[in-house]
C-alpha cells in the first residue's frame, strides 16, 4: 500500500488559478503562487489529501513550451516561492505532483537555442528529432525538425538520446532534492518511447519512497503504459467521456460497459479518475441536467481508481472551450469569493463528504468491484474489502426509485450522504434513491468521520439553470424484469451494450483530438468537421498518437 492508493486529488493548473499573463517577459519574479496558498486549508478541509499542479517551470505561453525545467515560471514567482507551497502542503498532510513536460521543449530552451546560434557545430544537434540543416520551419530558422501536434513552437526531444535521458533524469533528481515533490504527472505520455519511460520509472524508485509517475494517456489498452516497468498509473479518459454522456444519455449501460472493459484489461490498475481538467470543459457545462452533478461525482468518488476534482469544480462552475483559446477552462479565481463553500455551496458540500468518505472507508480504495443492478437510469454496485461491503447506488431519473441490494455481513446500513439508516433483511437492503441523486451505504459501526461536515442530506442543485432532459431514452431495450429480492431488476440486451459502448469510444476519440488540436492553436470549423466525420476507430486511434 502506498500513499497514492488512497489518495484523493486536487488538480491546480496556476497560471489559470493565480491570473498569470499569458505571455512571459521573462522579468523579474511575481510571486503569484503565494496566492495559492491561500488555497490550502480549503483544500485540505474539503477532503483532499494530494494536489497535481502544473504545468510550473518557465516557458513561453501556456506552460507546455518548457524555457528551464529548474526555474519556476517567473510569472508565479521564484524557486523558493514552490519550496514554501509544497512544504506548506506537506505540513497539512498533502502530497504534491508536478506536471512533467519531457516530451518536448519551448523553442527558448537552452539546447536549441545553441542549435540556432552554431548550427551543424552545436553539440546539441541530437538532442532533438531529425534536426536538418537542409530544411527550414515556420520561424525561418534555416533548418527543420520534428514538433509536437505539428506546431513548431513545440520542439521534440529525442528520447533515444542517452545525453537527454540523463538530463531529464537530472531535473526529476532536482526536483525531488529542490522541492521534495512526491511524484509527476507526464504530459503526453501517449507518445513517449516505453525505452524512455522505463528510465523514468528507475529514477522514480531511486528518487523516494513511493514516488508516483502517472501518464496522461487518451485512449488504448493502459496496461501498456501502467505496469511494473513504466507508470503507476494513467488518466482514465474512457471513464471520464462515459460519466458525463452517461448521464447525458440517460445510458448507464456506458459506464457500467466501460468498468467492465477496464476492469478485463486493467483489473490491478488505479486509473486516475476525473470529471474534467485544463483541456476540457467543466462537468457542471458538460451536463445537460445539472443535477446529475451530484450521480456523477458519486461515480467517480467510488469507483475503482483514484478520484480527482479540477480547480473550482468543486464550487460548480462553467467553463466552456472557445474557438480561439482555453481560457474559460483556465480561469482565475479569488478565494475569498468562495470561503463560505463548505456551508453555503451545495457542490462543495457534496465533494467534502466524498472526500471524507474516501478517505476513511478502505473498501473505495482497494475493494473488488461487483456490479448490483444496471438499467438505462439506476445503477448500484459494491465494493468489498476485509469481508466490509460498501453499497453505491446512483439514479439519473427524474424520479426516486427504490433498490433492494444484497448486502454485507452486518446488520444496518447507512447513507453517507443522506444520513438514512435501513436494516439488513435475509441479507438484502431496500433503499430509496432519490431522483437525479445517489448515495454510499456503509455498514453502520458508529464512526463518526462526518462529523465536520454537514449531516443533512445534500440538495443536488446549486446554479439555477435551464434542465435539458432528452426526451428519450439512448438505450431502452433491456430483458425482462425479475425480482427486487435478486438484486437485479433489469439486465442490458448485449447488442445494446456494445452499441453504446463503441459510440461512447468514437465520441471519446474525436473529444481527445480536438482537445490536443486546440491546446496547440485555432481550430477551424473544417477541421473540427474533419475529426467528427471521421468514425473508423483504428484511424482516430491513429490520429490520437500522432500527436
């Protein structure tokens, strides 16, 4: 067991959060980060115990175009700006990764601005993917190379190059001895060289006792990446396009197919599970029902994996992506314009039981998952662990509806979030599940962990806003009904499953590309046109890796 086994995440991007410019004059130090300090004990209490915040080291723009991997970004402040933020952390009980950027380079690194002064004779030529002298690029260099996503503002490091692991070693080494950081989350893990990942992977385990490397990785078989040899983990984009879709569709088919697929392909895995982040719009926009806020970070609270919630989720609020930039997804906030959360916020409400739930029943952390009962709009499951099992039922319907589970060797449950307590009859509960809402029974031992945050049951709103509901339902063909007492009330017809589940695949693809076109530039109506009528899964596949 690890730390990162029952770690709950809070994901930072802090050029957003602290309102950097956008652009790097490379001036003197603006010690912005200070102001994410201020972040902490919101962090803390609202059940959080790890953060991953970056991109962090100087660059040019967004943070992606690396300038000095050992320099914070002078728009947040100095180096010792980021020691005083992860010591302050680690004084709280939080752990804390950085966003590691070591696939490519900013064109103002050391290394290839030696290219552009001496050329042929610069020693680090190799450093970098089929440099030729004979060519030219968008900057009129007078010599070509291999980018990342196709913009030349991004330089692809060459892997194979023992000279550049060494380097890419160093900096973690510096990181570790400079800003005791616990681990890094690697951008672009998707097209990193397994030879290359492995290397990170030693220096991981030199580095510190349960160093985490996680990936971000779009799509494909995440054994690839996550195993003993390379990353411990990767970002679980499958679960994160079911959950909103999911309930969007009023398909819980998806979700419960997506668990099944990476449950067969990934079964000693912990994903790292997310609603939304710095590439993708909010959940609260993403949901054409905005109650489903509540079902969907159930779901990915409880869940296998390890659960994350991105800036300002947590208060409920929009972000939508924009033609010319991701800047409503990277905003700036004030804390003291959400200091009354807790009590005053139902989003946050919910997100502080759901982390204090995380955090004190091991079953969500390392119990085998057992789906319960499955139709288009309710879905139950268990988690079981040292003979404890945990009951999560979620329902998507605009009414309550009523589940009778088996239950564990006890003789009472109760609702995390609602407080309500039911009996253990012939070893089944009956619970009621509110509409548009869910709940986690636990085996009522007399804890009392929730004691700091508030008993009474959770509203599921928070903004007022227009309700869109599908009129129909996505999936609607199920078997014939059996009895309550079983478990089950109804079963998925296969070829529905798979329908649902191979759209949701395409859907998710075409997401992923769009998301690494636009973090690269503009998009164009005929190039987003371009991905959505692409349909064929080994190509998007294909173009997803390209990148």
């Amino acid at each position: 067991m690890a730390w990162y086994d029952e770690a709950v995440f809070y994901h930072i991007y802090p050029l957003g959060l602290c309102g950097a410019p956008k652009e790097n004059s490379y001036g003197e130090p603006v010690h912005r980060l200070k102001e994410a300090e201020g972040w902490i004990d919101h962090i803390k209490e609202t059940g959080f115990n790890a953060i991953y915040i970056g991109p962090l080291f100087e660059s040019v723009g967004h943070g992606y175009e690396t300038t000095d991997y050992k320099k914070l970004d002078s728009r947040l402040g100095d180096n010792e700006d980021l020691k005083h933020f992860v010591k302050a952390c680690h004084d709280k009980g939080i752990r804390v990764i950085f966003d590691g950027v070591f696939n490519h380079t900013g064109r103002d690194f050391f290394a290839f601005q030696d290219i552009k002064q001496n050329r042929e004779n610069s020693r680090y030529k190799d450093w970098y993917c089929n440099v030729n002298f004979w060519g030219n690029n968008s900057y009129n260099d007078g010599f070509s190379y291999e980018n990342w996503g196709g913009y030349d503002l991004l330089v692809k490091l060459n892997q194979h190059n023992p000279e550049v692991k060494d380097y890419i070693a160093d900096v973690i080494r510096f990181w570790v001895s400079e800003f005791d950081v616990d681990g890094i989350r690697l951008d672009a893990a998707d097209v990193l060289d397994f030879e290359y990942m492995k290397m990170l992977r030693r220096v991981a385990n030199e580095v510190k006792p349960d160093f985490w490397l996680m990936g971000e990785v779009i799509h494909g078989d995440y054994s690839r990446w996550a195993n003993a040899d390379t990353l411990h983990s990767v970002t679980n984009y499958m679960l994160h396009k079911a959950l909103y879709s999911g309930h969007n569709d009023h398909n819980y088919f998806e979700i419960a197919h997506t668990i099944k697929y990476l449950g067969d392909r990934c079964s000693n895995l912990k994903l790292y599970n997310f609603t939304d982040n710095h590439d993708v719009e909010r959940i609260y926009t993403k949901l054409n029902n905005k109650k489903h806020f509540t079902p969907v970070q159930i779901l990915c609270y409880t869940l296998p994996g390890v659960p994350s919630v991105y800036y300002g989720s947590e208060f409920g609020i929009e972000g939508k992506k924009e033609k010319w930039s991701d800047d409503s997804l990277r905003p700036a906030l004030n804390y003291d314009e959400y200091k009354d959360a807790l009590t005053s916020n139902p989003c946050t409400m919910l997100i502080a039981k759901l982390g204090k739930v995380r955090q004190n029943v091991k079953a969500l952390s390392y119990g085998d998952y057992k789906e319960l009962l499955l139709t288009n709009r309710q879905f139950a499951f268990s988690r079981n662990y040292n003979g404890a099992s945990v009951v999560v039922t979620v329902n998507n319907d605009d009414s309550d509806y009523t589940m009778a589970l088996p239950a564990g060797n006890c003789s009472e449950y109760i609702g995390a979030l609602s407080g309500q307590k039911v009996s253990v009859i012939n070893g089944n509960i009956t619970v009621n599940v509110k509409a548009n809402s869910g709940d986690i029974w636990l085996p009522n031992t007399g804890e009392d962990f929730l004691k700091d945050v508030p008993t009474e049951e959770i509203p599921v709103t928070v903004i007022p806003a227009a309700v869109v509901v599908p009129e129909e339902d996505t999936v609607t063909e199920t078997a014939p009904e059996t009895t309550a007492e079983e478990g089950v009330r109804e079963q998925p017809v296969e070829a529905s499953y798979e329908k649902a589940f191979e759209e949701g695949r395409i859907a998710g693809l075409q997401e992923a590309i769009l998301a690494r076109m636009e973090r690269n530039g503009h998009v164009t109506d005929q190039m987003r046109n371009d991905v959505y009528n692409q349909t064929h899964i080994p190509s998007l596949i294909n173009w997803v890796k390209s990148f």
